[in-house]
C-alpha cells in the first residue's frame, strides 16, 4: 500500500454485451498505452463484498475539462496560458495514440481529466477508453460511438437521426470531435447550436453538414431562425487575437467534411506544435492604449516584428518606434538574430510600441462587456440556475475586463516615461552636438571667405598675363572664367546663410522642447491619469463579484431541492 490518492471506476454486471465490451476495450486499451497526457492505468482489482471489478487509475484532483468549462469563471473560455497548456497537452496525448495505432471515438471535455501537478501547474489527460479501438490511417471502421454535440456529421446522422447510408468512417473523425472540444474552451460554448439543443437534431445535422468552408461556428438564436454563421472566434473570448489569427484556420481545417479542405492528422499536429513553439512578445501599442500578444517564429527575426506591427496598427515599419523601457528595441537587437536567441529578460519586459508620426484617427478599444439576463417574473429554479450562473460569469468577466484595464492604464503611464527618457537622450545627443556644428560652420565660413580673399587678388593678375597669351593657354584661361563665375555665384554664399538660420531654429526648437518635456514631467509627477489605490477601482468590483456568485450558490441549491418551503421561497424571489 502506497497511500497515493487513486480513482476508481466500478464495471457493473448488467448482462449487456456492449458494456462488457467496452470495459474490454477500456482496460485493453489503457494497459498498451502510457504518456504523461494519458490517465495512468494501476491495475484491475476485484471489490471484495460484490466481487465486481473496479479499474483503478491515477486520481486528478482538477476534475474533468467539462467540470472545468462549468464553472462561472470559464463560461467564456479559458485564459490564453490555460488554453495553451490545454492546447499542447492534447496535442501531444493526441499524437501519441495515432502513433500506436489507436483512435478514442468519444473525445470531449468529459473525457478529458485535469491533473494538478507538484509545481501547482495544469496537465490535461485523456481518459474513457471505452469506445477505444486500434485503426490505422488507411483502416476504416463501421461501429457508431461519441456524444451528440461533438459527433461528426456522418456519425451523427447515423447515431441521432437513425438515418443515412451504411457508411464507413475512418480515424479523423477523432478530428472533428477535437475541434468542437478545443473550440468549447477557447470560448466557453459550443460551435454549433440549434435553438432547440438537443431537442432538434434535425437542425443540429443541417448545421454541421451544410456548414460552409472556413466556417467554425453556426448558432441558430430562433425556433426556425435563419443559422448565423461565423469564422471568427465571438468577441468575448479571451485569446489574444493573434492567437486567435493562429487557432481559427486550425478549427476551420478539423471541423470539415469536404476532402479537399479536410485537415488530416499529420497537419493539425503539425500546426499544434508550430503554436507552442512560437515566441510570445507582449507590446503594448499607445494609441488605442491595448496589449498586441504577439506570437513569433522562432525564426523571426526584427524585421518580422515590425512587418507583423504594421499589419495589425496599419502602422509601416518606418512610422514606428519601438522601445524596450527607454532604448528603441532596434539598438538592443542584432537585425539578422534570431527571435529564439533573443536574451530571456529582454522577452520577458513589455515593449511599446508609438507611431513617429501623430495620429488623430485612432481610439482607445473598448472592451465588449455581455449583458446581465432578467429574472423572469415567475419562479423557476432551472432556469434561475442557468440565469444566475450566466450572471456569475459576467461578473468574472468584468473583473478580468477591469484588471486588464488597470493594467493599461500603469503601461499607459510607463510608456509615457519611456518616451519623455528617450525623446530626452535624443535632444541631449543634439545639444551635445550642436556647439561642434556650429564651430564647423564657423570655420567653413572662415575658410570660404579665406579662398574668395585669395581668389580676389589671383584672379585679376592671372587675366592681365593670360589676356596675352590666349593661343598658348587657352585651357587655363577657360578654367579661369569657371572659377571666376563659381566666386559670382551667391548659391555656396545662401547656402551657408540657410544652414545657420536652420541652427538657430533648431537651438530654439531644442529650447522649447526641453521645457515642454519638463512642464509634462511635472504635471505626471503631481497629477495621477489611474485608478489610485484609494479608489479600490478592483476591489469594489470583486466585492460584487462575490455578492453575485452569493446569489448563484443560492439559486444551485436552490434547483438541487427541487421543492422549496416558504421561507426558501421568500429568500429565492428576493435574489431574482
């Protein structure tokens, strides 16, 4: 006895052929495979009063992804590191059971375990290999498995609507399943959703099979509504968008029927990979006052980061300035180095990013906040559950929204500070400079009217004795008349006089920059743009968070009784 904390999975003896054959496969299936994002098999024991058998795995104490996604936090999705776990960790139990030759069949967040582990981090499990089989890619297979929301279309027709040709399926049907899953936890919701749900599977099928190409979700918000498609993510996922750039060709790509736009196995693992390996640049653009999450090769290389900025600000790369604190990131960085190879603390510090030139179009994004639902006027406690738990996750949202915000607002007032440093080292660097170019002029000065002295008295002796020999030096005297005319010609004289004009202006400019940085400086030290502590901007928010989730617990309990006395009634209409 080791004393480890272990799960147990009872088989009961119901006499059912297809059970037993899925403990069968279960336990078949679980003993031929080990990875770290499969739930490890312990043995098959026997229990000792009924003498049943009982498969025992290792215990993952986060619970199911499905218990994940319940809870009012995640209504929305996960947050872009969980997602990410979730995404590789998948990915990687995924390609494991391709390369010994197996598919699930039955991939969705209930069968997907969340294991906690030493260092306090997530790690995502595979798990209910009872619809398990071994397949390889060219096999096919007849048998119908899987849950109604997650069924291919093909499998679904035959399964649900009990219809359809006899049709043989083969192992990327797992895809499909994996892009609803993955698609559920970057959003918090289900791709494909007739008004009815389950209650009309004939629209659910005319969904997902008429789906048009590059589509990755279709939601019906009427009885007998027109299907809204989309191919985009919703706007509350909470993804960086160019993670969401990334994810979307890859949904799009598994949750396709048509084989010229299907996605096999090799390519979504590829692409998988391709994300977790990207470097992750977080640089926060000034004008609309948001964190641009930038996910990089590693190949990249400076170039790249500024051609990516000027896609998404509209921004080209020569009307940016980039800094890392006070220092543009150009002079931080060799030009031709790689992403990868750039120093850890360099891609761990916030970058901001400015436009050289003012920028008059451009406003702060606003964060797009759900609406609260309304409490019907009569009791009912399921859907007062649903209602109050939809209101508990807007409550969550909005104190991620305010955080965020908060956190803007601080990068708001650092990225002020950077630029009021750099724009100073830069004035510093020219009125350093500006004495020598002014001493320059001087001497150009001096040494122009030093050759128009001399000139003045060559020029005249040198026309008395060549006016007598013009045959013999007739190319001297032309290059005579040249130089005459060059010391005529005022321009070299205008020039001069515009370059010192242009000093005094620029001494003047230098002047009144130096105090306006000074005036501002002051006015940032005395004068606060943020949520000051004193505010409790976040803190009042989580305080009614709290008083939300309150109201929630309520209303669970409350739907768990089924029947309510009266003063559980009196409680239940005062909370709605």
């Amino acid at each position: 006895i080791s004393g480890d904390v272990v799960a147990v999975k009872v088989f009961h003896d119901s006499g059912l052929r297809h059970l037993d054959v899925a403990r069968k496969r279960e336990v078949e299936s679980l003993s031929l495979l080990s990875h770290k994002n499969i739930v490890k098999f312990l043995g098959l024991e026997k229990e000792f009063i009924t003498g049943q058998e009982v498969l025992v795995t290792e215990f993952c104490s986060g619970g199911s992804l499905y218990t994940c996604l319940e809870q009012p936090q995640n209504l929305y999705g996960f947050t872009e590191s969980e997602f990410l776990i979730f995404l590789k960790d998948i990915a990687e139990g995924m390609a494991y059971i391709r390369h010994k030759g197996f598919i699930h069949r039955d991939i969705k967040p209930g069968n997907i375990m969340r294991y906690i582990g030493e260092d306090g981090r997530s790690i995502f499990k595979l798990t209910d290999f009872g619809a398990a089989r071994e397949l390889q890619d060219d096999e096919t297979y007849m048998s119908i498995y899987g849950t109604e929301e997650y069924l291919h279309p093909g499998m679904f027709e035959r399964a649900v609507l009990r219809g359809g040709m006899v049709q043989s399926f083969d192992a990327t049907v797992d895809l499909w399943s994996l892009g609803v899953t993955i698609y559920h936890v970057a959003t918090g919701q289900l791709p494909f959703q007739p008004h009815g749900g389950r209650q009309d599977p004939v629209t659910m099928h005319a969904i997902i099979s008429k789906k048009p190409v590059g589509v990755i979700s279709g939601v019906q918000l009427e009885e007998n509504g027109q299907i809204i498609w989309s191919k985009k993510l919703p706007t509350t996922c909470q993804l960086p968008e160019t993670l969401q750039d990334l994810l979307v060709p890859m949904l799009a790509g598994v949750m396709e029927t048509n084989p010229q736009h299907k996605w096999n196995f090799e390519r979504f693992f590829k692409t998988g990979e391709d994300i977790n390996t990207r470097v992750k640049l977080n640089i926060f653009y000034c004008c609309s006052a948001e964190n641009l999450t930038l996910y990089m090769k590693p190949t990249d290389t400076y170039a790249s980061i500024v051609e990516v900025l000027a896609g998404i600000t509209e921004n080209a790369a020569s009307n940016q300035l980039v800094l890392s604190d006070d220092r543009e990131l150009s002079e931080l960085v060799d030009p031709t180095l790689e992403i990868r190879n750039y120093s850890k603390s360099l891609l761990q510090k916030q970058i901001y990013l400015f436009p050289k030139q003012f920028q008059d179009d451009v406003r702060h994004r606003i964060i797009d906040i759900p609406a609260f639902s309304e409490f019907s006027s009569e009791m009912d406690l399921e859907k007062d559950a649903k209602i109050s738990k939809k209101c508990a996750a807007i409550a969550y949202y909005i104190c991620t929204a305010i955080s965020r915000v908060l956190q803007h607002q601080n990068l708001m007032v650092t990225a002020e500070n950077n630029l009021r440093i750099s724009i100073k080292r830069v004035v510093w660097h020219c009125e350093k400079n500006l004495p020598f170019i002014s001493s320059a002029l001087v001497q150009v000065r001096r040494r122009q009217e030093a050759v128009r002295w001399a000139f003045g008295y060559i020029i005249p002796f040198a026309k008395v004795h060549f006016g007598k020999m013009k045959t013999e030096f007739s190319d001297a005297h032309n290059c005579l008349k040249t130089i005459e005319r060059s010391m005529e010609d005022p321009s070299c004289q205008e020039f001069l006089e515009k370059i010192e004009k242009r000093m005094k202006e620029i001494e003047n400019y230098i002047q009144v920059l130096i105090s306006k940085l000074m005036e501002q400086e002051h006015k940032s030290v005395t004068l606060s743009s943020t949520c000051s502590e004193e505010d409790y901007c976040l803190s009042k928010a989580e305080n009614l968070k709290q008083k939300v989730i309150g109201v929630m617990t309520i209303m669970m309990k409350h739907r768990k009784y089924g029947e309510l006395h009266s003063h559980e009634k009196f409680i239940h209409q005062c909370e709605m």
